[in-house]
C-alpha cells in the first residue's frame, strides 16, 4: 500500500508538520524551518508543472466534491500566489537566521508561528469554500499576531492587540457574510457562487465579506492598524507581514470578484476611490514619517490601495483584464516590500537605530543593505524595468484605453509621492558631511544582506519576465465568465 | 413568526450590538467581549440558516460550522487576552 | 545576414556587467578598477568600430525580446543609433581616464565608477533603443544612474542639487511613461519607424497627436534643458568635473535631445508632424532657449554655472535643426550632436583642471591662468572659439549648416538668431579668454602663478578632445567624419 | 393522572424558583440574598426534577435527572459558600 | 392562537438582546464578565430551540464556560497588576481617554444603520431552497458514523476541522510566546468546601466528557464538547493547585498540544492510497479511524483549553522572570 501524495496536499501539509516538529523541537527548529520551506518550495514547483501541463486541476478532499466536502483547486494565480509564498519565505527564513542569532526565545517561537502561518496562506490560496477561507484566515490571524509580537517590546504588543482585533473583527464580519450566503444559497463552495442570482442578502454577503477583508488588508479608511503592526515587528516578521500575509486577503478578494456576480460600476468605483485614498494618504503619512520601518509601512498602505485602483482602473466591462494588472501588483509589491522591510531592518541593526533625519550621523554605512534598499525602492516606485513598472505600465495602459483618466491621475500622483518619501531615505544614506567620525571603508559583503539583495534584484529582473508570468496567471482562470 | 424569525433577528441584533462595543468600547476586555458577541450573532445566522422547510430535520453542516466557529472563536480570544496580560504587565512596570 | 546578431547587446553589456563589477571591487583596488575601466572602454569602442562598419554595410542588426504581449524590449542599431554610440564611446573612454586622475585620492570611488558604468550603459541603450518603451527603460536607468554622481561630494548643496534633479528628471520621466502609453494606446506600437507611425491617428484625431507631442516633447525636454524645464541643469552643475562633462557633453542632455530626435523624425515622422503644425512652436521654443541660455551665461561668475548655461544655450540647437524640418538642417543638428559634446567636455574638463590645480572657480579669478596652464587653457581656447563659430570649427560647421536650412526651409529669422547667438557667445567666452591670456595674475588669491598640481591624466583629456574638435571641424568631409554619417542619416529620416 | 401530577410539581417548583427571585431582588443585604436564592431554588429545582422524572420515559432518563440534580445541588451549595466566604473575608492569596 | 411557544421565543430571544446590552454597557467588569456567562448559556438554550443540540452544547462548554474563565482569570491578572484586587467592583482596568460623546454616537448610528440593513437583508432572504440535508443524508451510510453533524465534522468537512484545531494550536504557541517573563498572579483560597466539591467535581467531569466523546458517533456529543467538558478538569486542577505546571513538564505538554493535529493530519495524508484521496477514509475502516482521531483531538483540546486558561508557558523562574534578550 503505497501512499499516493498531491502536490496541493503536501503545499498545505508540509508546513503543518513543519510547524508541530518545529514546536516540538524548538533547539532544531530552524533546521527543521529551512528544511521545511525547501520541500515546500518543491512542492509548489511540481504543482506549477502540473498546472502548466494540465490547466487547472482540482482535488476533491475525502473524495466528497463540493458542495458537500472541499475541493482543493490550483490554477495559474493561485500557483502563482504559492511560489510568491515560498520563494519570498524562504530568503525571508534565510535573512531570519543572522537577525534572530541574538534572541535564543524569539527564534524558537519565530519558526513554528511562521510555518503555521505558511500553511494557513498556502491553504487560502488553495481554497474554494468560503467557510474554509474563514478558518485559514483566522489561523493567518493569530500566526501573524504572534509574529508581530514576537519582539515584546511595548510598542509592538499595542501594535498586536490593535492588529488582533482588526483581524478578528475583519474575520467576523467575514463569517458573517459566509452565513448570509448560506441563508441565501444553501452551499458555500466558489461554483455554488458562480452562478447565483443576486438577491439582498447576497448584496449584504458580499459588502460584510469585502469590509471584512478590507479591514485585514488595511484598505483605506480601514489602516489604522497596519503602520504601527508592521513598523514594530521584528524585521523578518516585518518582511512576511507586509510582503505576504496582506496578500491572502487580496487574494481573496480577487477570488470573490471572480466568481461573485460584481453588481455594479458605482461599487467598483468605490473602491478606486478607497484605493486613490490609500496612495495618496498613505503618501502623505510615508513623507511625515520619522522613522525608516514606519516609512516603509505607510508605503504598504499606499502599495495596497494602487493594487486595489489597478482593479477598478477600467470599470466593470475592463474586469476580465484589470485582475491582471493587479495580481501583477501584488507579486511585484510581495517581493519588494519583503526585501525592503529585511533591508530596513539590516540598516536598523546596522546603525543602532532608524531614525530617518540622522541616519547620515552614524560612521557605519551599510552599504549593501542600503543598495538593496534602493533596489526595492525602485520597484515600490515603479521605474522600469521592474516588476513593478510593468504592473503599472498595465494599470495606467488599460485605464487610459477605457478613458478613465483619473485612475491614471491617482497613479502617477502616486508614483510622485513615492518618489518624494523615498528620496528622503535615499539622500540620508548618501549624505557624508555631517558624520562625526571617520567613515568606514567599503562594507564588504554580509551574508546577511544576501537574501534581501535577492529578493531586491528578483523584484527588478522579474520585470523582464513579465510576458510568460501573465500567460501563466491566466492558465484556468477565466475571469468575469461564469462557470 | 416562526423561531427561526425570531432568533435570526435575534442573531443579527446580537451582531450589532458587537459591533458597537467593538468600535466604541475603550476597555480592552470589553473590546474582546464584544467580538465575541459578534461570534455568537454570526452563529445564529448560520443555525437559523439550517431551518430550512421543512424545518423537521435541520441540515447538520452548519452546526459543524457553528462548532467550528466556537472553537476558532476561543482560540482567538484566548490569544487577545493574553496580549493584554503582557501588555497591561509591562504598562504595570512603566509606571512603577 | 550578420556573423554576429548579438554585437548590440554586448556593446551594451560591456558597460552593464561591469557595474557591479566595479562596485563590489573594494575601494583600496584602486589598479584593478582602473584597468577594468580603461580596458571596458577599449572594448567598447573595438566593438562600436566594428558594429559601425558593418552598418555602413547596410547589416541591419535588431534584437527583440517580448516584456508584455506586443510590448516588446527592442535593441536596433541603425546610424542614428551609431552616430550616439560612437560618441558616447569615445568620450567614455577620455572621461574615464579624467575621472581616475581627477578622483585619485577621493572617497567612494567603488560607487562613483559603478554608476560612471552604468550611466554610460544607460546611454548606449538609449541610443540603441527600437521602440519608445526601450527608450523609456534607459532613460529612466539613466536618471537613476546619475543622481549618484550628481551627490557625489555627499553635502546639503549637493544633496539639494540632486533632490532638484531628482525631481525635474522623474517628473519628466514619468510624463515620458504618460506619453509612451498614450503613444502605445493610439498607435498600437511604440517602434521608431522612420517617416513615422502615426500617420493614421493624424489624420483621424489630431488633437490628440498633438497632445501627445506635447506631452512627448514636455518630457524629452527636461532632459534637453528646453526653458521653461531647464532650472536643474546649472544647480547640477555642483557635481564634480567629470561629471558635469558626461552629463553636458554625453549623457543626460544629449540623451534628450535625442529623444526629440526620435520622435520626430521616427514616431510622429517630419513630413506628419509639419502637417501637424507642431514644428514651428518647437523651433520657437528652441530658438528661445539659445537666446536665454546665453543672455544668463553672460551674468555668471561661476565658471561652471557659465558653461551650464551656455549648454543651456547650445544643445537648442539640435532641437532647433530638428525643428526646421529641412534635411540641411537636420545635418547641421546632428552634427551638432557631435560638435557640441566635443567641445563641451573640453571646457569642463579644463575648468576641472582649473579647479584642482589652482583653485580658480570663478571667472574673475581667472587672470593669468594661461601662463599657469597652457595646455588646458589652449584646449580651452580653441573649445571657446569653436563655440562662437570660428572657422574651421567644428561649431562652425554645425552652425553653417543650421543656417542653410532655415534659409531652405524659408526661415530667414533663423540667421539672425543664430548670429545672434554667436554675438552673445563671443560676449560670454571672450572675457574668459581676455583673463586668461593677456591679464597678469593677482599677487595672491586663488588664481596665483604657483606649480599647478595635476597628473597627465587630467592635462591629456581635455587636450585631446580639443583636437577632436579641431579635426572634426577641418576634415568634414573627409569618409567617416561626423559630418559624412550625419548625411547617410538624414537621407534615411527624410527617406530620400 | 400522571401528567397532572408532574404539572402539578412543576408549577410549585416555579413557585419557588420566583420566590427565591423576589427574595434576590428584594432583600436588603448579601447574606439573606443568598439565603433566599440557595434555599427556594434548592427545592424548586427538586420539584421540577421530580415532575419532569415522572414525564420521562425511561429508568436511565429518570437516572440521569437525579444525576443534574445532585449536581446542580452541591454546586449551587459550593457557590452559595464561596461567595458568602468572599462576603466575610474578602479574597486572600497566599 | 399562535403557538405559546412563540411567547417563549420571543421572550428568550430578548432576554438575548437585552444581556447583550447589559453586558457591554454595564460598568463593572466582573459583572460584565457574569452577563456574558449568562448570555451564553441562553444562546445555548436558543440553539437547543432551533433543534441544534451539539452547538448549544458546544457553546455552553467552550463559548459560554471556557471563554467566561479565561475572561474572569485575565480580570484577575489585570487586577492584580494594577493594584486594585482588594476592591470589590473593577471599573475598568485599561486607562480611558475620554471620547466626546457625539463620537460614540455616530458609532452607535453608524453600525444600527448597518443592522437595519443586515436585518432587512435577512428578511428578504428566501430561506427555502436546498441546503446540505439531502447531501449529507444520501452521503451518512458511508460516513462510518451515525451522528450527522460529526459526519460533517469528521468526515464531509474533516479538511475544516483539522485547520480548527491547527488554529487551536496556533493560539497555543502565541500565548506561549505572548506571555512569556508575564508573573502570575496569586491565586485565591478557595477553602475547604471548595477542595470537598472539587474532589466530587473531578470523577464526575471525566466520566462526562469521556461520555460525550463516545456518544458523538451516534448523538449530539463529539471531541469538541467532550474535550471542552475534560479542559474542565484541567481548570479545576490548576485552581485546587492539585496541579501546578512545571518546567520540566514542557515536552510532555508540546506533545499533547500536537498530538490531535499530527495524528488527524498523518490519518488524512496516509489513507490516501489506492485511489483514494487524502481524508478519504477507507469504508470499513472509517468508524476506527475518525474514533481514532476523536479520542487524540480530544486530548489535544482538553490539554490546549487548560493550557489557554493557565496562560505562560513554564518556565524556570530567573531573576527578573525574563529569560530573552
């Protein structure tokens, strides 16, 4: 009797016994996280092999089919999605190991929180039943807050609690609108939804779940939260905070436009406007930011709401091509932001504090992490050839083709602002004249700014690459058609 | 008026009255207390919801649900309660 | 076909893959950095030789590689193309041996020569680029490149210099990334085809390809330094010499100008854009810029401010000659291209020279500076007068050739101007000279007679480029010459 | 008869159970609230009890009523205790 | 004539309502905590009217019971530390920065719009249609059990039941890691009737929870209700200080806290074979496995829940109780 493995199975799977084996070793556990990431990293490759041969496939669990039972399904996006997860947390857990080196408690809780979360966001974007989204959002939930508590500082604990009840909340508001669903529909699974009519009760399923999970992305009026979580988590924590855990619930929201009947223009406009919001406030507040980690954090703000303008950039007849231009945000954003966050982190370790005005005073310069920090920005920014340019290119292409001209507007205000608050931190690493001592010579290398470096580079390069990244995103998805 | 009315109003009235607290309570404990209020509202719904006609044999998945919901719901509360413990702690210490 | 499609591409990577190099080296390899320097340079003019004759074969090279559906990253190397790479070449290698002699001592020299790489890298892409979206990821790599090189000396002036720049040039950029989607949502392709591919979007909507020139030219002509977009161009000038050099002579200016060169002749095509109306406000605009320019170089005491402004004044020419719209003029701006990078590197590299030998930054200090230092000042000399148009010069020759053309093209106010300009040149650079040669040195300040302290590797440059200029001037027509490729060029662009 | 009987015992028993209520809300200090409350409720949980076990079916349903009974008993007498301890003393910790 | 039990109903559910209100509103905390115990309860009673026995159980002992004593133990901690144990009501233990009233208002008009429309919503629901029954009672002969609620639980959507207890788990591990260097406060003396009632108490618990695990294969009752009923005996162990957590009792206690999800996760992965997939139990095998699964779940919640309530992880108290950088 031979045990036949999925790779969609082993994606979920892996972390989890990770985790336990990581919660139940601790002296071992980073052996056990890197190992563990590996597998799932490889994981995830063999399924992108199938989904490439294949199309979509799908993996009814107990052999049930929905509606009854759950069905596992992985298309392009959701691939994509995964090797977002693995490949950006694997260089994060490298990056983890030097900047835990010092705290012997946060490292032997770091892993199995970590890989906890990991099975969580990879069964989120293998999910389709909306009751199952809810308990794998609840287990991003309470991993993400240990993380971003993982420091103790006092700071970081108001953070936390701040963070946990917007996520419990967010996730309530969200079982609600699953309850609301099942009032009206009688089953839970994507396809159930697909083809329904709408109905009042539906309307209010779709505005809880979307207030839900805006409150869990921090979407523009909805951050409160998200600055202070994610400027005072530990750098790693930081990384994966801002880089992925954010993304499950985009994710999600995609998966919903997908397969919910959208009801109107004036709601998609809405939320542009919540996105136009975003940029430009979290603009503002990333320009008013005295410290590198809460500078950055507000940029995630205003990251989110261009992803969420990059959605509604052509309205409601342009929907089958906008979720492009947005996924593709969303990939370019997970890899910068994470490089970005390790980078702010090395400079903060590095120089002893990060304080954006008197960064230029210390005699130490660490040059790579500062160079890996230029690269990310450049992303965040949009400059060509980045991923993140092209994600903008695609934005800015389709809402001028439709004519909507102040999404295009939004966006390059946005790019401006970008360019204003990250130029801050630029010209502070490259001031010399108000140093006090003798500046050191060239840093040399550091293992420890290998994976941020990569990730910078990865969020460059990965522009180049744009082309075959779309046609794998469309494989099995055909957005805005009912199944 | 059928029970199935009375507690789905029932549900979402519970639902909102947790919501409130959850924006308006200053307390940290009160603030955990009304998100579980709002647990409970969404719990209603979703029994309520298995009455459907006829109403002789409600359909058991969403009581699995709601069970889940429970468990899911203490966890999360147990995790904010702690956060408080550690923070009221330090807070404690800051001003001694 | 060709025996080797990919020499674009290696031209380009020559300068690309030794940025990191450089910037990794650490900063005591002071030989090693110097040798990968000098010997990339060589290489890279080896390989422009060589790619340049194989176009004046008629190879045509053209690498193509898919970003996003039907947007493609395109290399060509036509000799519009060629024309930039060689300059940008040969002064690479002249300003890199000024920058190892003029940085010697320095700090951050692992930083300044990467970007000094990739700057140059930035360049040759921007020449070579196919398409808009091409130019576009150059430009931009080239502001990105240079901000750091701006900011070099790391103080509040510079810091503020570079924050100006910073914002000017990405403001400009991302107008550029504006005009490039509109050229993209409107057309369908962004290529450079000459005579143009907007003929149709012309002739059904107007107004908006006039828009979109606007908006294209508005975003070259930052870089260009067009008034009212050229307020960076004298602030930046706090970068140190070597710098000031490329960014006037080779690399940001020019990168403009030639930008507008492409999409007039190759996106909108000159026979469309006259139909469009649009040449005439440019050449106006141009014509303004050369006559402010000038009027402000007159006022500064700073030298460097001096020849900023004076760049200003003289890479308006070649908007100009693109403007005119007639093929001699055309020559004349192109050659202009060429001309104008000659003597504008001679002039910063000489008052570089000033600086580091005998502190002298300020035109009123320069008595007597000619007896200190005759080389640079000869080179100097000879730059200025080609400025003002003396015959045989090259400046001469370009501005000959401007002139021609707006007689052909029925704009007699373009003598005018440009004798105008000439008048103001000389009002400008003569007192310069006047100071230099036949003033005795004050008894003591900065501009005393002492033992001017610089290596050869900061008297040969300029030295050396002044005979360019002298030999691109007297040899015209000679095969090869500028002047002869600008005329294979214009005969393509005006598709004679 | 026998259903008679059993609503006989229930009604007495939510006699009770209002009595101990009046008493809870009416009575001036800790100690007679407590009194009312354990007493009336005590034995209106048994009447109850012993009317809903003569409605039940079966010997184990009758079982396990006198099981919440006696449960119910000592708790509340557990409870009674504590808190009438907690009224006297106050909490201590050692 | 309308049912009489209509008036029951109705009279429950505004008995709902109204402590809902109450409790949030009401000033002291304690009071406050002793609303919602007894808010939870009625729900339960409601759910036991709409023919849910298993959730009305399952709230009783997890949402009602357990939830109330991690409430009344936090209340206890943060009295503790902010010196007010001796007081006999806790108005608040977090310090308040008073909000302007009309803030509070616009909130409160703010989410009773919201109501309205969830209400209206609700109303207009068409209730009827198909839900899972028929599924589920065509799918119940090859469950492997009888019960159709741990059908769904264990079997139809086990996939959502071992992600629960993975949430579980995770709670665990971040209050672990939350609570770290955290003292803890003293307990109260309870006194000897409270030891005698205690001793009764245990045997009973056990026997009661064991039951309810046993009996969810064919009746209301399963793993979570029972675990929850055995977490009881944990609580009282650690309030008798029968049981006092010890360092070196850590390993024992990471592998209890584990035990349900590795073993419910290994059960899912290996049946699949054959041309099963994962959770795809083997018919004549089904009843085993998922009483097999139940039996660790259990454990794992009983020991999870009782870990939840005590909070820190034991540690070897150093000086400063701080052992991290």
């Amino acid at each position: 009797m031979s045990v036949e493995l999925s790779p969609m199975i082993l994606a979920i799977f892996l972390p989890l016994f990770g985790a336990i084996a990581a919660f139940i070793a601790p002296r071992a556990a980073w052996s056990i996280g890197l190992a563990t990431l590996a597998a799932t990293t490889g994981a995830v490759i063999w399924l992108a092999r199938d989904v490439w041969a294949k199309g979509a496939v799908m993996l009814p669990l107990g052999g049930w089919g929905a509606p009854l039972g759950i069905d596992l399904r992985a298309d392009g996006l959701s691939v994509a999605m995964l090797a977002l997860t693995s490949a950006v947390g694997f260089l994060v857990s490298i990056a983890a190991l030097d900047s835990l080196k010092d705290a012997a408690r946060q490292r032997q809780y770091f892993w199995p929180l970590w890989l906890l979360l990991l099975t969580g966001m990879n069964g989120v974007y293998l999910s389709t039943d909306l009751f199952n989204l809810y308990v794998m959002i609840e287990v991003i939930a309470l991993a993400a807050v240990g993380l971003t508590v993982l420091n103790g500082t006092r700071d970081a604990l108001r953070a936390g609690l701040e963070y946990m009840y917007a996520s419990i909340l967010g996730a309530l508001l969200f079982l609600m609108g699953v309850g609301f669903v099942y009032l009206h529909l009688g089953r839970l699974d994507f396809a159930g939804l697909a083809g329904a009519e709408v109905s009042g009760s539906l309307i209010a399923a779709m505005a809880l779940m979307f207030v839900g999970l805006a409150l869990k992305i921090a979407l523009f009026p909805l951050h409160f939260w998200l600055p202070a979580a994610h400027a005072n988590a530990t750098a790693p924590a930081s990384a994966l905070l801002s880089g992925l855990v954010v993304k499950a619930a985009l994710y999600i929201v995609l998966r919903l436009a997908q397969y919910m009947p959208f009801p109107s223009e004036t709601l998609l406009t809405l939320v542009g406007l919540m996105g136009a919001g975003a940029v430009i406030w979290g603009g503002i507040q990333a320009l008013r930011a005295e410290r590198l980690k809460l500078l950055v954090a507000w940029s995630t703000v205003a990251q989110i709401g261009l992803i969420f303008v990059a959605f509604a950039r052509a309205g409601e007849m342009g929907l089958t091509e906008s979720w492009k231009a947005a996924a593709l945000l969303i990939l370019a954003h997970g890899v910068a932001k994470a490089a970005m966050f390790l980078a702010a982190g090395r400079i903060k370790d590095e120089i002893g504090h990060d304080v954006i005005r008197d960064l230029d005073r210390a005699p130490i310069r660490p040059t790579l992490a500062q160079f890996t920090f230029a690269l990310a920005a450049i992303s965040l920014i949009g400059l060509p050839p980045s991923l993140g340019f092209i994600g903008k290119w695609s934005l800015m292409e389709g809402a001028m083709a439709a004519g909507y001209w102040h999404w295009v507007a939004v966006t390059m205000a946005g790019t401006l602002l970008s360019v204003a608050y990250f130029s801050r931190v630029l010209t502070a690493f490259l001031r010399f004249d108000r140093v006090r001592a003798p500046v050191g010579e060239h840093q040399g290398w550091a293992l420890a700014d290998a994976a941020p470096l990569t990730l910078a580079l990865a969020a460059i390069g990965l522009g180049l690459m744009a082309a075959p990244l779309l046609s794998f995103i469309e494989i099995g998805y055909p957005f805005g058609v009912a199944q | 008026m059928t029970p199935d009315l009375i507690y789905g109003l029932c549900g979402v009235a519970v639902f909102g009255i947790g919501l409130v607290g959850a924006l308006c309570a200053q307390d940290r404990l009160r603030r955990v207390l009304a998100l579980k209020l709002c647990s409970v509202g969404a719990g209603f719904l979703l029994v309520v919801g298995a009455w459907r006609t006829p109403p002789a044999t409600p359909d058991p998945v969403p009581h699995a649900l709601v069970i889940t919901g429970i468990v899911v719901m203490v966890s999360a509360t147990a995790v904010a309660l702690a956060l408080i413990r550690r923070l009221q702690s330090l807070e404690a210490d800051d001003e001694r | 076909m060709t025996d080797a499609p990919l020499l674009p591409l290696f031209i380009l990577l020559t300068s690309l893959l030794a940025s990191p190099v450089l910037f990794a080296l650490p900063e005591r390899a002071a030989r090693l950095r110097t040798a990968i320097n000098l010997g990339m340079a060589g290489v890279k003019l080896a390989l422009v030789a060589w790619l340049s004759l194989k176009v004046a074969q008629g190879v045509i090279y053209d690498l193509r590689f898919e970003v996003l559906p039907g947007l493609e990253f395109k290399l060509q190397a036509d000799p519009l193309a060629i024309l930039f790479i060689a300059l940008s070449a040969v002064l690479w290698l002249i300003t890199t041996v000024y920058s190892v002699g003029y940085l010697e001592h320095g700090p951050h020299r692992a930083r300044f020569f990467g970007f000094f790489s990739l700057c140059v890298a930035a360049t040759v892409g921007i020449a070579m680029s196919g398409n808009l979206f091409t130019f576009l990821l150059f430009y931009e790599l080239l502001t990105l490149a240079t901000y750091p090189l701006v900011i070099h000396r790391g103080n509040a002036e510079a810091l503020r210099a570079g924050r100006i720049y910073l914002i000017y040039t990405l403001a400009g950029g991302l107008v550029l990334l504006l005009g490039t989607l509109g050229l993209w949502v409107l057309a369908g392709t962004t290529d450079f085809v000459p005579g143009g591919v907007l003929a149709d979007v012309v002739a059904q909507n107007p107004r908006a390809a006039q828009a979109l020139f606007v908006v294209l030219i508005g975003a070259l002509g930052v870089k260009a330094a067009l008034v009212p977009f050229h307020a960076w161009l004298p602030i930046a000038m706090v970068a140190p010499a070597p710098v000031s050099a490329l960014l006037h002579a080779v690399a940001v200016v020019k990168a403009g100008a030639f930008g507008i060169m492409r999409v007039v002749y190759e996106v909108f095509g000159i026979e469309t854009a006259q139909a469009l109306g649009v040449t005439a406000p440019l050449a106006m605009l141009a014509a303004v810029t050369i006559l402010y320019g000038s009027l402000r170089a007159i006022t500064q005491d700073d030298i460097k401010k001096r020849l900023a402004y004076s760049t200003v004044s003289q890479v308006s020419y070649i908007t100009l000659g693109v403007a005119l719209a007639s093929p001699i003029a055309a020559v004349g701006a192109l050659a202009h291209l060429i001309h104008q990078g000659l003597m504008k590197i001679t002039m910063f590299m000489a008052a570089g020279n000033l600086a580091e030998g005998l502190g002298v930054k300020r035109v009123s200090q320069m008595d007597g500076v000619g007896r200190a230092m005759p080389g640079t000042m000869l080179a100097f000399t000879l730059a200025a007068l080609a400025m003002i148009g003396l015959p045989p010069l090259a400046g001469f020759v370009s501005k000959w050739y401007l002139a021609q053309g707006g007689l052909a093209a029925g704009q007699a106010w373009v003598i005018a101007l440009l004798l105008g300009s000439s008048l103001l040149n000389a009002i400008y650079f003569l007192p310069m000279l006047h100071r230099a040669w036949f003033r005795d040195a004050a008894p003591e300040g900065a501009g005393a007679p002492g033992r001017p302290r610089i290596g050869w590797m900061l008297a040969a440059p300029p030295v050396t480029t002044a005979v360019l200029v002298l030999v691109a001037g007297g040899f015209a027509n000679a095969p090869f010459s500028p002047l002869e490729w600008t005329r294979f060029i214009v005969a393509i662009e005006y598709q004679e | 008869m026998l259903e008679i009987a059993a609503a006989a015992f229930i009604a007495l028993g939510t006699l009770f159970f209002v009595a101990g209520t009046v008493g809870l809300l009416r009575f001036p200090d800790i100690f007679c609230r407590l009194h009312a409350l354990t007493k009336a409720d005590g034995l209106g949980l048994a009447l109850i009890a012993v009317g809903v076990a003569l409605l039940a079916g079966t010997a184990g349903a009758v079982f396990r009523i006198a099981l919440v009974w006696f449960f119910v008993a000592v708790a509340s007498a557990t409870c009674g205790h504590l808190i009438a301890r907690y009224a006297r003393h106050g909490v201590r910790h050692d | 004539m309308t049912d009489p039990l209509v008036i029951f109903d109705v009279a429950l559910a505004l008995a709902i309502v109204a402590l809902a209100v109450a409790a949030l509103s009401v000033r002291d905390l304690f009071a406050m905590i002793v609303l919602f115990v007894v808010f939870g309860l009625l729900s339960a009673l409601a759910w036991v009217r709409l023919s849910a026995p298993d959730v009305a159980l399952a709230e009783a002992a997890i949402g009602a019971g357990v939830t109330g004593a991690l409430l009344l133990k936090t209340l206890h901690h943060l009295r503790y530390v902010s010196g007010t144990l001796g007081q006999q009501a806790a108005y608040g233990v977090t310090p308040l920065t008073p909000v302007p009233i009309g803030v509070t208002l616009a909130n409160a008009i703010f989410c009773g719009l919201i109501t309205l429309g969830l209400a209206v919503a609700y109303l207009g629901a068409p209730a009827a249609g198909p839900g899972f029954d028929a599924l589920v009672a065509e799918a119940m002969p090859r469950s492997g059990v009888d019960h159709p609620v741990t059908g769904v639980l264990l079997n139809f959507r086990a996939y959502d039941t071992l992600m629960e207890v993975v949430v579980l788990l995770a709670a665990v591990v971040a209050v672990w890691q939350i609570e770290r260097g955290v003292s803890d406060a003293p307990a109260p003396v309870l006194g000897e009737v409270w030891q005698g009632f205690a001793r009764l108490a245990l045997p009973a618990t056990v026997v009661v929870g064991t039951y309810l695990l046993w009996v969810g294969a064919e009746a209301p009752g399963g793993a979570f209700q029972g675990g929850a009923v055995l977490a009881a005996v944990g609580l009282l162990l650690l309030l008798t200080r029968a049981y006092v957590p010890q360092p070196t009792h850590r390993g024992i206690a990471r592998g209890a806290f584990v035990l349900g999800t590795g073993v419910f996760a290994l059960v899912a992965l290996l049946v699949a074979s054959g041309g099963r997939v994962a959770f795809e139990y083997p018919l004549e095998h089904a009843k085993t496995l998922i009483l097999l699964i139940e039996g660790m779940v259990t454990i794992s919640i009983a020991v999870t829940l009782a870990a939840l309530f005590h909070g820190r992880e034991p540690v070897a108290q150093t000086k400063g109780g701080r052992d991290d950088t």
